[in-house]
C-alpha cells in the first residue's frame, strides 16, 4: 500500500474488451444454390484489434469456411483489401475502434471484379491491366556495369507512386471501373507513372501510348474515390493528372 | 564459326498501331470551352440582365438590336457552338460510362448526334438570317434604327 503512495503505477492497464459484430457478404459457389447473403457474426475483441483480428477470430472459432485473403497482416502485401462500412481499406491496417464498433462492421468484397467466394475475388483483369502498361525497366543500348544512378530529385519525381502495394483499393472504388471493367483503372496508371517519370527509363513514349486510350487515363473523372481508398497514402489522381499533361505535352 | 549474334525481334514491339489522339484532343476541348464559355456567358448574361434598362428592358426589340451587330452575332454563335459541342461532348463520355449494351448505347448516341444537329442548325441560321425590323410590325416593338413604314 505504501510502496504505491509513493512510486507511481507503472504496470499496464488491462487493454478494455468489448463484443463487435461484424456483418459480412458471403457467397459460396459450391452451394446448391450460389447465391450472395449476408452473415453476422459476433466476437469479442481487444480495443486495440483490427478488423483482420476479428476476421481471424471468426475463421478460427466460430465458422471455419469464411473466406478471404491475407498473407503479411501488416500492410504490405496488399492481399486484404475489402470494403469495410463502404470504404475500400485493408482489414489490417484498420482499427476496430476507428468504425464505431458498437454498430455492425459491415464487410464485403471490392467491387468490380467477380467474387470467386466470400471475400475473394478474381484479380485476373485487375493485374492483366497492371501488365499491360509493361511495370519494368525499359532501357536501351548495353547494360551498363556499375549502377544507373540518379539524382534524389530525380527519385523524388516518381516517389509517391513507388509505394503501391497493388491491393487493387484504388481501381475497385472507382465509379468508371464499376461500369466499364475494360477500364485500365487508377493502379495500373500509378505503376505506369512509377516508370513514366523515373530518369533511367526510357519507355515513357510506349507507356503513354497504351495509356493514350478511351480507355485509358481519359476515361478518369478525378472523383478522388482512388486517392480517399489508397491505404499507402498515394495521391492517385494527382498521379493520373500528371500521365495527363505528360500526354498532352507530348503531342502539342 | 562465325559468331554473329542472331537478330531477334524487340519482345516488346507494340502489339497495336499507334492510337489516335481523339480522347486526347476532346479532354484538352472541354477544359478550354468550358474555361471560354465561362467569360461569354457571364459577359451575356450582365449585358443582358445588368446592364443598361436591366431585366425589364428585354424585349424584341433589344434582342433585334443586339443582333443587327456583328461583334454579338459571333458572340452568340460562339456560345451556342462551344455549348452544344461541349454539352453533346460530355453526354457523349457520359453514355460511354454507363451505357454497356451496344444496342443502348447506339440508339443513345443517335438521339444525342440528332438533338445536336438540330439545335445547331436552327440556332445557326436563325442568328444569321434574323430580320430585326419585319414588315407590316408595329414600330414601338421594333428596334429604333427600324425606319417602319
């Protein structure tokens, strides 16, 4: 009693636990009949747990068959990307605490590409447009024997866009993808971008002519839903902007 | 042995000719129009509406006026051709959107190319062939450089 009078408390305090549901779309191809439904399921979680946490809690305790994709489980990988209370994010990098857990966590697929099961879609198109834009060193002449150096102002054109981890958040909160799946979407022009504007590459010309389409960075309406889902902090449309100017600059 | 290495095709030849600038062109078109349209609608709409007698002196006979000069013929053709193709431009992107069966988006397509051309065509030849003082009118409707006989 007196050693607490005097020197202050310095053990933790009990992280506080509270129940969540979470309301989650599920779909199921091998069901007699394959259709979409809504499950909820409520678990007990840590103030500091992310949705990945109560996921994990779901398919570990309560229903095995829950599926969806994750590898790292810290934010970099990029596999967990859904749409959580109607916001692209990845399940790991958001907080329980942060989305008003006493009302249901509403959790479906991205929109736009086909859901295979649950939460996992088919990412074929999504990475078909990721290489489209030919997301690789394009240089001519011999390769040289010692490193292709660069300015920090040189790398610091094209930073921003080296960070994406192709979660596929941004093309999936794309309205224009949404309808038009032919879309290359705004991943696909950020990775173009990476390449566009760095000094050692010399494909910029091919790059903006697959971009230089209907379906390409002119189909973008700069709705900034790309930019509000990057959970890399990427200003997305900024980046398809500035293909844009690239584009225009070249042929005027 | 010779050696010569053999020529290889560039694995990255382009798989499609090259693309024609048209999306490019008409994304450069409504930025301009619509920063131009801007100035014109605004300068129509205080001659109009501020300026001079205000609101209530529009009548027949200052329209008539304002088109007997040349500066607001072309003014007001420029206004209905930037609008018109700006307007028909963005419908245009807008059916691309949304429109996903070929049928739709034909039939949408040619109503839009229809309105268009009438809306053009007619105003077009109504600001050209304009008579500001018809015969047989009374003269206190008329412009004042209408010698009304």
């Amino acid at each position: 009693m007196t050693a607490t009078a005097t020197s202050p408390d310095t053990s933790a305090a009990e992280v506080p636990t509270f129940d969540v549901t979470l309301r989650i779309r599920r779909f199921d191809p091998d069901a007699k009949a394959p259709v979409p439904y809504w499950q909820e399921f409520t678990v007990t979680a840590h103030g500091t747990d992310r949705v990945l946490d109560a996921m994990h809690k779901v398919k570990w305790e309560l229903d095995g068959s829950l599926t969806f994709r994750r590898s790292c489980a810290h934010g970099v990988c990029g596999s967990d990307a859904m749409r959580i209370n109607g916001v692209n994010r990845l399940a790991c990098k958001t907080l329980l605490k942060d989305l008003a857990p006493h009302k249901p966590i509403v959790i479906e697929p991205i929109k736009g590409l086909t859901v295979v099961k649950d939460l996992v879609v088919d990412m074929d198109p999504f990475f078909a447009s990721f290489r489209e834009v030919m997301p690789f060193l394009i240089t001519s002449g011999n390769t040289p024997s010692r490193e292709r150096l660069q300015s920090p102002e040189q790398r610091a054109r094209f930073d921003d866009t080296t960070k994406c981890i192709l979660c596929a958040a941004c093309t999936t909160s794309c309205p224009v993808f949404w309808t038009d799946g032919q879309y290359f979407g705004p991943a696909a022009i950020v990775n173009a971008h990476r390449f566009i504007f760095d000094s050692r590459d010399e494909g910029a010309t091919q790059r903006l002519e697959v971009l230089n389409d209907s379906e390409g960075v002119w189909r973008c309406r700069t709705t900034f839903n790309c930019t509000d889902a990057c959970p890399r902090g990427i200003e997305v449309t900024k980046a398809i902007a500035e293909v844009k100017r690239a584009m225009i600059t070249r042929a005027i | 042995m010779a050696a010569s290495t053999p020529t290889l095709a560039a694995p990255r030849s382009p798989r499609r000719a090259r693309r024609p600038n048209t999306e490019l062109y008409s994304w450069v078109f409504m930025r301009a129009s619509g920063a131009l349209l801007l100035i014109l609608i605004f300068v129509h709409l205080f001659t109009n509406l501020v300026s001079g007698g205000g609101v209530s002196a529009i009548d027949f006979g200052f329209v008539a006026g304002k088109w007997a000069k040349p500066v607001w013929q072309v003014w007001d053709l420029l206004i209905l051709w930037l609008a018109m193709i700006h307007g028909a431009n963005g419908l245009r992107t807008i059916i691309n959107d949304y429109a996903t069966r070929t049928g739709t988006r034909l039939t949408l397509m040619g109503l839009l190319a229809v309105a268009f051309a009438v809306v053009v065509v007619l105003g077009t030849l109504v600001i050209f062939t304009f008579s500001p003082c018809p015969p047989g009118a009374p003269a206190d409707l008329l412009p004042s450089f209408c010698t009304a006989g």
